[in-house]
C-alpha cells in the first residue's frame, strides 16, 4: 500500500487513563482540532468520550458542526474566535465558544478567555458576566518549556478569576495536565497527549503515553546507482560508490516534509536514510542491497517515533501530525483497537 495511516483507538482509551490519573480529579477535555491533529476527529471523539473525556475542543464553528453532526449529544467548546453567522449557528447546534471580547453573544453557553501572557487571543481584563457565562479560562504559552513563566499565568489566572469558582476554570494544556499539578483548575484541554504524542518534544513512554497513529508504505522500486549518479530533483544526492536505493510512491504532498531529508524510516526492519530532495509524490531512501517491490517501510510507529522526524526537520509533532495527508485518494487509513 502506498501510503497507510492506521490509529490504535486502545491505545488513544489509555492515553485518556493516564491523563484523568495525572489530573487528580479534574475533567479531561478531549481537544480535536484540525481533524484530531490528523487521528480523525469522529473516531478518537468516540474513543475519548467512551473513555471518560467530558467534552470535545476544536478550533472553528464548521469544525464543531462536523461533529456535531456525528455526535449529537456530546458537548463541544469551540475554542477560535467566530463571527456573527457563526455565534447563530453555534446557538442552533448548542455549541460553546470561547469568546475574547467584552460584548458577551446571547442564548450560547460561553467560556471567557482571559490572556495572562500568552499575547494572542484573550481579555486583559475580565468582562461583565451575564448568565450565558460559564466557564473562565486562559492558556499558558510555557507550559512545556518555562515553568516560572507558567507559574506567573496561573497565579494571575488565580488571582483574577478566585470570586468566580462556581463558573468552570480551565487552564492546561496536554504539557500541563502532565507536569503543572496548580494548573488542574477544573477541567483540562489536552490534544497532543491524548494522540500519545509528547507535548516536551521527548520519548512520550517518559509520561506514559502511547503513540496512536502509524504510517507505514512500501518500497515501490529499487535500484542501483552507480558512482557519480543521483537521485531527485538538484541531484542533491550523488552517490560516491555504487549504490541501491528504493523509492517510496509517497512525498510531501503526503505530508512527508522536503526538510525530512536525512531522517531515518525503517525498510524491513531496519533504519535506512532519506537521501536526496524529497518530491511530491516521492521520496528516495539508500539501502544496502537489492530489494523487493512491496517490501514494507515504516515512517511512523513501531519504534520509529515521530518526535525524531520532528527533530530532523526543526518542527513539533503537532504540526507533522496534523499536516500528514489522509486524503483517501492519498493514503489508506485503517482503525484498530488493540
Ligand atoms: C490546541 C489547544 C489546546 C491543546 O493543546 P495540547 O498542547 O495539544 O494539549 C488547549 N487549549 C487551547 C486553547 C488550544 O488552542
């Protein structure tokens, strides 16, 4: 297969578990956004839901629409900024939204965003609370990196919102609801985590978290170069000495970066290297012999972690995973539940 995308449900259920262990109490909200940062928003909304996840996050109105469609009962925070079409659509679906504003929308249960240093959106100050008020929140932009800044945020998010503790506040993210215990509040919004992606950049095992998605394709030819001969576009890999590569039918349209040259996938089992420029539709990777169509490669999953594609081509997780193409006129994706 060229290109096959396949999410492990069970594998999603016990990175919830671990969450709700770490948060202690507090609610899990299953954020899933840009289609489940790639999972596919439907399946790991069920998979999250079913397994003590309260509410659904996404990003824009369509987002929440989509899955309202799917899941009629579920609640659903839109966490973007929406416009006046969007807030009576919202009312019609009995959506939430976040709103970051001083004039509050009517008939529509709303979370007000307070910015305490994340500099984007947000309130410096808190509104007038009508009833449609229900819940206060902020968002920490240090999270996983710089635990005194944090610490400021959420002491102003305590010191700002401590005569409103009947409404629902929330503060952390996936970094947080895993390291920051006094971000718990009443509810976290964690993504990254529950797709068992590490929020720090590091082997997500540290945090007990499981990876859910894998990617895997083939060898579609393999052939042999020979000294002074390329491979792709800009002959950006000549080899020195004669030289098997294998091209794979997939590239950066898929969603397997041109800055992931001289990352590793595993071919047969084994490491093997990206070489040369990769294109649209393919990619070229050096092996030590002669081998088969149809010989399996690995990209992501099975102890190919997606934090090292990450490294290679300076990015996070988050934005390979919600980038990777499940188009299925691109890629097969395929559910298990182990
Ligand atoms: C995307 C998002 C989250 C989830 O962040 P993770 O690091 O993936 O857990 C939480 N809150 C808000 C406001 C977001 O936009």
């Amino acid at each position: 297969m060229r290109s096959e995308i396949t999410i492990d449900l069970g594998a999603l259920r016990r990175n919830v578990k671990t969450l709700l262990r770490a948060l202690d109490g507090a609610e899990l909200w299953a954020v899933v956004k840009a289609d489940a940062y790639g999972h596919g928003a439907v399946d790991c909304a069920d998979a999250a839901l079913a397994a003590g996840a309260t509410t659904l996050c996404v990003a824009t109105v369509p987002e929440a629409l989509q899955l309202r469609g799917e899941i009629p009962t579920a609640r659903i925070l839109v966490l973007g900024p929406t416009s006046s079409r969007e807030v009576a659509q919202a009312r019609d679906a009995g959506l939430a939204l976040v709103v970051s504003a001083h004039d509050i929308p009517e008939g529509v249960a709303v979370h007000v965003k307070l910015d305490t240093g994340m500099g984007r959106w947000g309130t410096s100050e808190l509104p007038s609370l009508s009833r449609e008020v229900v819940g206060v929140m902020t968002h920490l932009a240090t999270a996983d990196s710089d635990r005194d800044f944090a610490g400021v945020q959420i002491e102003r998010f305590r010191e700002a919102t401590d005569p409103l503790s009947h409404l629902t506040r929330h503060v952390a993210n996936s970094a947080a609801a895993l390291r920051l215990p006094e971000a718990r509040f009443d509810a976290a919004r964690c993504g990254i985590a529950l797709y068992g992606l590490s929020p720090f950049g590091t082997d997500p095992g540290e945090d007990g978290l499981e990876p859910v998605l894998s990617w895997t394709s083939e060898i579609a030819q393999s052939k042999l170069l020979h000294a002074g001969e390329s491979t792709g576009y800009g002959r950006r890999f000549v080899a020195e000495r004669d030289t098997w590569i294998g091209i794979l039918p997939l590239g950066y349209a898929d969603g397997f970066r041109r800055d992931l040259t001289g990352t590793e996938v595993r071919v047969g089992g084994e490491r093997r290297r990206v070489i040369g420029a990769v294109s649209m539709d393919a990619t070229a990777v050096e092996l030590d012999r002669e081998l088969p169509p149809g010989t399996p490669v690995t990209i992501v999953g099975h102890g190919m972690p997606l934090e090292e594609h990450a490294r290679v081509a300076d990015t996070i997780t988050y934005e390979l995973t919600s980038r990777i193409n499940t188009s299925p006129t691109r890629a097969r994706r395929v559910i298990t539940d182990s």
